[in-house]
C-alpha cells in the first residue's frame, strides 16, 4: 500500500493540512500533536514529498556544473570552491559529470537547464563549437572555469598555463639544470596541452636551451600516461643527457617518479621533476612533489561571484579571461645543481 499524507492523517487522527503543518511549519502545531503525527509518519516510513515542497517554497538559485569528470584529482577543490561561495549566498549546487565524453556533455548543458539551474559553471573541457551552439540558446549565465572561451564572447577564470610552464623551466635553470625535458598534454588540448608546451618551448629558447623532439613525450594527464611518457624520455637519455623533467600534471609527474624509481634511478637525485596543478597527493608522495599551484578553490569561487553578477547585471555581464595568480610549491623533488654538473 502506499503511504501519502492522508494515510498518516487518517491515523492520527488529525485533518491532512494539520500533518502539512507538522512537516513545513512545525512551530504552529502544539507539542503533543506534532510528536504524535511524527510517531506515525515514523512507523509507516513515510516521507514528505521534497520537490513538492520546493515548488511551493520560495526559489533559491541553482547553480549548475558541468564537470568533464569528477575523478580529476583537482576536480574536488574546484568544486569546494564553488560550494562554500554558493553556501554564503544561499544557493543550491547541481552537479553533471560529462565523463569525458562530449556527447554527454551537450546533454549535460540541457539536462542542468531543464532542472531550472539559473546559470552554468562549464569546466576543463575546451569550448567547441556544438557546445556554445547549445549555450547560446541556454538563455542563462555561463561561466567557464579553468578553460577559456574568448572566441564566444565567455568569461572565464583560470590561469595562464603558458606562463606557469615558462616559470617552471625558470625554476628548474635557477636550480643549474640545463638539459630539461617536458611530459606533456596532447597538442590538440589548446587549454593545457598547446599552451603548456608553448611555455615551455618559450623557455628554452629565453635560456638559450637547447632541445630536440627526443626531450619531449606526450601523455592524457594520468598516471599510466605520465609512467609511459618518462620511460620514452628514459630510452633517449644517453643522447639529451636530461636532468629535469617538467610534466603537464601532478598526476603524471607521480607516473613519471614511479618510472624512475622502477629504471633504478632515484628522485631528485638522478633526475629531478616539477609538476602542475598541487593537488592534495603531490604532498603525500615520497620524495614529496615540487609543483605549480593552481588556486582551483579561488576559481570556483570567482566563478559562482560571476554569475551572481550576471544575474544582478540583468544579463549585461562581462566576458574575457581573467587569469588567476599560480606560484611555485617547494617540496622536495627539485635537485639543486653545480653549473659543471649540468
């Protein structure tokens, strides 16, 4: 049988908007029928009705995000980010995991509208051309969040990649090493793959560096990636005579130290590595991870203050990236070198 509001009422003993009352208002029904009409809804593991609740409560805004997948080390900061600025507002979060997959992800953008999310936190991904044929017709607020999307007239927080990568070769010489590869993402990724080797190559060339294609692999951001792509730069050590290694990720880095570690080589000692994003596992590590710092919880805090801007703006909002400061973590995978060893 199921259970409604008037089966708990009937055996109460009480009118069916006295039970509404118990659940909604409770301060205005007395002590003794509240505890009774709770007894009974208890025994028969009976619930109210939440989205019928809701649609007669005042709306609180939704903010929707579209996560191109939470398993993302880093996903977890960005979205602590967004849900302590949603709190201070009184907004509710719902969440989309496109999975990696962008046939999911439009679905996600009009799933996130249809649940009557007042704007969209769009992240990672790149911005294609079927995702902002969908956006555009969204008729809400969209914010990116570490990926850009200047060409569509989008803002987005993020940092700039190019010139963290040109930072973290800039560390690594400041250390003596002057033979440095690089593990990195995919050249068709324009967000973090392009432009984290731009930095890069922009480096070398700043340092007067030399470097041919065998300083160089490429990997997916994950730790098989990172294991597979440092043991390429291995195969080719005897001829660039690599010291450093600058991969595109933490977690590739982490891939790259266990490669290392399985050749019989040690880290820092034989070959140092600097990584990219300092999520949480870069300081559990041994040796422990030096690391470009990405503030992922500032930018999913920027991006909520953004739509809330929007909404205030009636839609007049601005666009643009707005890069967020990244810096350099010391730990302890970075050997300093004499410039005779190097």
């Amino acid at each position: 049988m199921k259970v409604t509001i008037r089966t708990v009422a009937e055996q109460a003993g009480v009118s069916v908007p006295t039970v509404s009352r118990v659940f909604n208002s409770p301060e205005l029904v007395n002590k003794v029928t509240r505890e009774r009409v709770m007894a009974i809804a208890d025994s028969l593991h009976f619930f109210p009705n939440d989205r019928a609740r809701a649609l007669r409560a005042p709306k609180r805004p939704i903010i929707g995000v579209l996560a191109w997948q939470i398993k993302d080390f880093f996903f977890g900061e960005l979205l602590s980010g967004i849900n302590k600025a949603a709190a201070r507002e009184d907004m509710d979060v719902l969440l989309f995991d496109a999975q990696l997959d962008s046939k999911r992800g439009m679905d996600g953008l009009v799933f996130l509208k249809r649940q009557q999310s007042d704007g969209i936190i769009f992240t990672s991904s790149p911005v294609l051309d079927e995702y902002y044929a969908i956006i555009s017709r969204l008729h809400i607020p969209v914010v990116l969040a570490l990926t850009e999307g200047s060409q569509y007239n989008l803002c987005s927080f993020k940092i700039d990649d190019r010139k963290a990568a040109f930072d973290a070769v800039g560390y690594l010489v400041a250390r003596g090493h002057r033979h440095i590869g690089m593990i990195s993402g995919p050249m068709e990724d324009t967000i973090a793959g392009n432009s984290r080797f731009s930095g890069f190559r922009e480096a070398l060339r700043h340092y007067n560096l030399t470097y041919t294609d065998e300083q160089l692999a490429f990997g997916q951001y994950r730790y098989e990636h990172g294991y597979a792509a440092m043991a390429d730069l291995l195969s080719h050590r005897d001829v660039t005579a690599i010291t450093a290694v600058f991969t595109a990720s933490d977690e590739m880095a982490i891939g790259a130290m266990r490669c290392i570690h399985d050749h019989g080589l040690r880290v820092p000692e034989d070959i140092s590595i600097i990584g990219f994003d300092n999520v949480a596992v870069s300081d559990m590590v041994t040796p422990k991870l030096t690391t470009i710092m990405q503030p992922f919880e500032r930018i999913g805090m920027e991006s909520v203050s953004y739509l809330k801007k929007a909404w205030n703006a009636s839609g007049d909002s601005s666009s643009g990236t707005y890069f967020l400061p990244h810096r350099i973590i010391e730990r302890e995978s970075v050997a300093t070198l004499s410039y005779d060893s190097s």
